[in-house]
C-alpha cells in the first residue's frame, strides 16, 4: 500500500497544478503537465472540462493553446449543459470560436445553442460572433428547453445590431416561449424601448399590406 501512495499524491499534486494553471492564464504550466501526461480533458472538481473553464476565467492564453490540442474533446460540456462554442460566443472570443468551427464544432445542437449564447453577448464581437454563426448554418429560430429564441436572448441581453441583424437574416418576432413572452416582451421587461420599437416595426413589416 505505501509503494502506490506517493503516485497517488503526485497525481493529485500534478492535477491541482493542472487547475490552477488554467484559472492564472498559465500556459507553460499546462504544456509542462501534459508532456508529463496529463489528460488535457481532465475536468475541474466542478466538472467544467479545461477548455470551458479557461474561457470562463477569460484565460486566453490557456484557451488557445487547448483548442489546438488534437485529443481535446471539443464538445465536453460542463454541469449546465454549456460547451467551449457557447461561452467563448458569449465572452466575445472571436478567434476561439473560428478555430472550433475549422475543428467541426457542433452549431446546432437540442436545447441552448451557441446563438443563444451569442445572441445574449455584450462585447464588440457579438455581432461578428452571431454572423459567423449564421453563416455556419445556426438555426435562427432555434428553441431552448422553455423555447426562448435568439432573438428574445437579443432582446434582453444582448446588443441593438445584434436584434437587427436576427431580424434582418429572418429571425421570427412573433414566437412566444413557454410562458408566452415573445421577443418585445424580452425588452420590455427590461425598458428597452429603441428595441422594443425595432421588433415592433420588423413585426409591421411583415403583416400584409391591403389592396385597393
């Protein structure tokens, strides 16, 4: 028994290392641990997978040295549901989310989608973020599990030209979630009148106009 606990404690020792790197952004920690052999899909006692808790902590440096790994799994998620596509799309990580799209990232997927995420965003990349998306084929209308939409995320969350842009692409106003919100009842609950006014004037353009 006493020949395996000194590898027992060095595991340990090596993985709250491995942790610790990632949160202080410290890069040559984690390569110096992986060519050790360090699993770089080891999650944290919170079970966030690396790549995910480096972009929570905004940890960059660390980010974009995981997503390069070859054996990375880039769709672990951690206890919420939430992949390294969906937070780096809402943290305005731009380069993170091209380099997880050229690896296959998965756009759609059921519930919460990255266009949720970055739809909800705030940085300057949202709206970069949100195109990129679309163009990768996101589902615009996409539902989460109470079937709030991307747009109604915007609405609350997220930036003017980002509404506009959902809208513009043909995202659908008139959808209600399961508590029978839709996308103006997103902002106004939060007195977000100029978008308020958006949607409810894309919502009039749609309405067929009368003959005479």
């Amino acid at each position: 028994m006493t020949l395996f606990l000194p590898l027992a404690v060095c595991a340990q020792a090596s993985y709250d290392r491995f942790i610790t790197a990632i949160i202080r952004d410290d890069v040559s920690t984690v390569i110096a641990l992986q060519l050790r052999g360090l699993d770089v899909n080891t999650p944290d006692p919170d079970l966030n997978p690396p790549l995910v808790l480096a972009l929570q902590r905004d940890s960059l440096q660390v980010a974009r040295h995981l997503v390069q790994q070859r054996d990375l799994a880039i769709e672990a998620t951690n206890a919420a549901g939430e992949n390294a596509l969906m937070i780096a799309a809402l943290r305005g990580h731009l380069d993170i989310v091209q380099a997880l799209l050229r690896r296959g990232a998965q756009v759609n997927r059921p519930g919460w989608t990255a266009l949720h995420y970055a739809a909800s965003g705030k940085t300057d990349q949202a709206l970069a973020i949100t195109r990129l998306l679309l163009e990768h084929h996101a589902y615009i209308d996409a539902e989460s599990p109470n079937r709030s939409t991307p747009l109604m995320m915007a609405a609350r969350y997220g930036r003017e030209e980002v509404v506009r842009w959902l809208l513009q692409e043909g995202a659908d106003p008139t959808l209600r979630n399961q508590q029978g919100l839709d996308a103006i009842d997103f902002a106004r609950q939060v007195g977000r009148e100029a978008i308020v006014e958006l949607i409810a004037a894309a919502i009039r353009a749609r309405q067929p106009r009368g003959q005479w």
